[in-house]
C-alpha cells in the first residue's frame, strides 16, 4: 500500500474515479488498462482518463460528457459494501475532534463493522501512529479489511485487526497504560470500559458512539462508577444542508436527523481522586442488568444482516478489492 491514503496528481490506472454523467447518474470506476465502462449512452474507455487531470470532463462513444474525480473519503463510505451500520461522516468527524486523534497515536478501535471509522483513523493518526481495531464477527472483519485495501490499494502496515471481543482480547493486545485513545462503537460499550481503563495511558481519551439515549445514559454512569475518568461529555452532530442558488438560499427541505451520540471522558492518572469523582462514585446508579436487556440489537432499531446478505457484502468488498489491488499492481482488474 502506498504511503498516501489518498492519490494524488493525473489519473494513473489503479485509480478509483467517480464519474457524473447524463441526468446526474454515477458510477465508480477502477482505472485499468483496456477498461470500458458500458451503459446505454455509449462506452468510454478509461484510456481516456488516464493522465488528464482530477476533475476532468471526459466524452463517451455517443457524445455524453462525464465528470471524472476521484471519490473522496466520504464518497466512499456511503458506497462501499456493508456489513454492520456506518459511522456517517459527520459523525466521524466530530469523533476525530472530540476524541482528539493525533497523528502519531495509538488508538484501539471496537467494533470493526464495514471499517468506515478505521479509515478516518488511519488517515488522522498518519504513518507513525498506530490502530489496533477489534471485531468479534470474522466476516464484519473480513468487510473492513476489504474496504480498506480497496480505499487505500493495500493493508497499511501501522493496522492490525483483531478478530474476537474486546473485553477478551484487548488486555492481551497492548501493554497496560499504552494507548492514547479508544473509540468504541457497538451496542454495550460500558460491558468494555473495565479493559479500556487498563489500556488507556494517563490522560487518555475514550470516546463512545451510541444509537439511544438509554445507551448514552448506560456508559455515562458506568463511566462515573469507575471513579477512574473524568466526568463525561456528550453530544450529537446534527448537519443541515442548504440549498443556495440565485435567490433561492434556505436550508434542505430534509436532513438526516438522528444517527448517534459521542460521550467522551479521560483517564485520571493510577491513584488519582478528584474530589467531585470521590462523592459521584457513592450515588447508586438507578436502573439494573434488566434494563439492558432491552437494548438488543432489533429493540433499538439496529437492522441485523442476514448470513447470506453478510456473505453477499463479503463478496462484494473482496472483488472491489481484488480489482482496486492488481490494478495498482500493474495487473488486470475486472471490468467496469
Ligand atoms: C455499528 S458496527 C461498527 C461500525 C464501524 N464503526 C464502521 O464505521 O464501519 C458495531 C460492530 O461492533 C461489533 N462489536 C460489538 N461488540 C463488540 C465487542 N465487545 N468486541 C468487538 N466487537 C464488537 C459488532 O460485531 C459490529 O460489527
């Protein structure tokens, strides 16, 4: 894999390239040598593309001009295959600011699932940081790695995946008191804040995505009963769009209103008792193993996959990969 998680300069083959074409239909194709992407309107031949700049306007065989970029980030998340739900851009972006990642850090990870918010923390933590991330299903794992290699042509070598849970494999993984930060996304975050205390350096971040404000409240507290963090921030990212032509400047008539809530808290150094931790941790939180019994994954809304679906989307992300791999490798990739 190349250095860059991200191409740069004129199209070279190996290249994912986004293409705009008639009435604002678009496909995502990897530059090869003697590819043609087909569709009703005629054939355009990636020859074409090659050397010209990002952000080019190619012609087909039946004269329709397609605008050519390469997907950014976000483009490619929204589209690549799935095995579990996404962390959505904007929420990875308030992840990466409120958890603080710093190029350079090492950073635990869970879960896995389609492996959107590795790619995000890859990209943030560089070359010289470091991401251990942990899946405890073998084919959401084998989804994220598919889609990483097909983002960025290969396996970073700073990216290491651990199949299995967190609260087993974690202390196991990394030395105790190592880690800069832990970002947990998965349905029962406060079942890990035990091995992630022990991870954690002094000062370390742990930040948490949930769907519900039963789960907000749920790590929230177990959080506080440590008595080993600081007491925690939370929020949501909401983001409307406007529509701004001409006079015509208003916000969307629709918006994404709910995805999930981040709360984040740090770890205080062995030992340490801030005097407002030292009366919380008396209080008796108000709710029991009941109440979490609720939270499966159809009761909060989660859609749970089907084998064969998962199965399908595992297919789907190694022959994007396959093709995105060999063809960075000077080899043939499957056709467009
Ligand atoms: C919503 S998905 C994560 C999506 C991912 N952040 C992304 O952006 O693509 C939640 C994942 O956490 C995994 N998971 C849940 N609890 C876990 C645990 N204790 N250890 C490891 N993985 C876990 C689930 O199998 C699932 O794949």
């Amino acid at each position: 894999m190349t250095d860059d998680l991200q191409p740069r300069g004129p199209f070279r083959y190996g290249d994912r390239v986004q293409l705009t074409g008639p009435k604002g239909r678009m496909h995502t194709i990897t530059l090869r040598e003697g590819g043609e992407l087909h569709t009703h309107h005629g054939v355009l031949r990636h020859e074409v593309l090659v050397g010209q700049p990002d952000g080019s306007v190619a012609t087909n065989s039946g004269g329709h001009e397609y605008l050519a970029l390469r997907p950014l980030l976000r483009d490619f998340v929204m589209s690549m295959p799935r095995g579990a739900a996404i962390v959505y851009p904007k929420d990875a972006a308030q992840i990466l600011a409120a958890a603080d990642i710093f190029p350079g850090a090492t950073v635990v990870e869970a879960g896995v699932g389609s492996g959107a918010l590795s790619l995000w923390l890859l990209r943030a933590i560089g070359d010289q940081g470091r991401l251990v991330s942990f899946e405890r299903r073998g084919e959401f794992a084998e989804v994220a790695e598919a889609n990483v290699a097909t983002f960025t042509g290969g396996t970073p070598a700073n990216w290491s995946i651990v199949v299995g849970d967190l609260v087993e494999s974690l202390p196991g993984a990394v030395e105790p008191g190592t880690v800069d930060r832990v970002v947990l996304d998965m349905l029962a975050p406060w079942e890990c804040i035990d091995v992630v205390a022990d991870a954690l350096a002094p000062g370390g971040v742990v930040l948490c995505y949930v769907a519900t404000a039963t789960q907000l409240s749920r790590v929230a507290e177990y959080l506080r009963g440590t008595g080993l963090f600081t007491d925690p921030d939370a929020s949501e990212t909401m983001i409307r769009g406007w529509h701004v032509e001409g006079l015509a400047v208003r916000p969307d008539h629709r918006m994404v209103a709910h995805t999930g809530f981040l709360i984040t808290a740090r770890r205080l150094a062995p030992g340490a008792i801030p005097p407002d931790v030292r009366k919380r941790a008396l209080k008796k939180p108000s709710y029991d193993d009941a109440d979490v019994e609720i939270w499966t994954p159809g009761a909060v809304g989660d859609r749970e996959i089907t084998d064969k679906n998962l199965r399908k989307r595992v297919r789907e992300a190694q022959r994007a990969a396959r093709s995105s791999v060999s063809t960075s490798d000077g080899h043939d990739g499957d056709s467009a």
